[in-house]
C-alpha cells in the first residue's frame, strides 16, 4: 500500500511542473544569462575607459603641459594641475642593500624593526620582557626590518623633488608625472 501512495505523490509533483512553469524557469535562466553578458560587456568597457583615461593623464596631457611649459591651466570650470606620482616598493633582492644605503646616508629613521613573538595561555607577563630576556628563556621572537610602503613613497618623492640622489631601481621606484583635474 506504501508504494501504491509514493506513485500518487509523484504524479502530484509532476502535475505541479506545468508547461507554464518551465516557461518561466526557463525565462528567469535566459534573463541571468544576458545580464551575466551585460555585466562582462560592461566590465570590458569600464576596463577600456580606464585604460584611455590613464593614457590621457599620465602620459597625453603632461606631455603637451611639458611642450607647453606650464604646470596648471584653467579649463572649463576644472584645474588641470600637473602632479608627479611615486611609486616605490624595495625589491626583495636589494632589501639589504637599500637598507644599508639608508643607513650610510642617515636616513635610517624611516626602517622599522618588527619583533614578533607568541606566547601561550597565562604568559602574558613575559610580553613585556626584552628580546634578550625571551632567547634565555627559549623564545625566539621573529624579527622583521622593513619599510612602510607610505613612507617610502613619501621618502622617494622628497628626494626626488628636492633634487637629491637616489637610485631609483634599488627602491623600486618609478615617477611618473600625471593631470590631476579638480573643480573650481
């Protein structure tokens, strides 16, 4: 009697899966498969427009400002001003190396030293020992030195803009000079 119930339950089920409501599935499913396409199409434009906008002020306007030899100029109700843009990220390989630079010219005060170390439940007094106090004990903090990427940007861009020797390449520097437009 058991399966004779399971067969009439089926059929109900079957019944509810009307030629209407294959209709609708299958109108939602091609309405998510366009606005999939809607999106990517859109995505590849905001891409292009991205890509002519960077064109124009990092590269289009600053050069025409330079054959100009102007640095701001007045358009429309916005300034365009020229505006010099660091990028600086130390290489891996040349950490030591500029680092010692740094050090050798007094300009170390930008290098941090990170000491790590983690203890366990109810050690939270030994926190506040010296790094020489956690080795006797046998911790081993991690030690990092590094330098923020904020200020060395910051740090690349004093130097360069106050004209004084760098190399560029050992701190993984670039400048460029771009349009910055805001309005009046």
């Amino acid at each position: 009697m058991e399966l004779f119930e399971d067969y009439f339950d089926e059929s109900e089920a079957v019944a509810l899966v009307s030629t209407e409501t294959t209709k609708n599935l299958s109108m939602l499913v091609r309405q998510l498969r366009d606005l999939d396409k809607k999106i990517e199409d859109s995505e590849a434009d905001l891409k292009s427009l991205k890509s002519e906008r960077h064109q124009l002020s990092i590269d289009s306007i600053p050069t025409l400002m330079d054959e100009m030899g102007i640095e701001r100029l007045d358009v429309d109700g916005v300034t365009v001003q020229r505006k010099l843009i660091v990028h600086a990220s130390i290489p891996s390989d040349r950490k030591e190396e500029a680092h010692e630079w740094l050090r050798q010219n007094n300009l170390d005060d930008i290098i941090k030293n990170d000491i790590t170390c983690s203890f366990g439940k109810g050690e939270d007094n030994l926190a506040g020992d010296v790094v020489g106090m956690l080795e006797e004990r046998g911790f081993y903090p991690k030690t990092k030195t590094h330098v923020h990427p904020s200020t060395l940007k910051a740090f690349v861009k004093e130097r360069v803009e106050s004209g004084k020797p760098i190399d560029l390449d050992m701190f993984g520097a670039y400048i460029n000079n771009a349009a910055e437009i805001r309005r009046k």
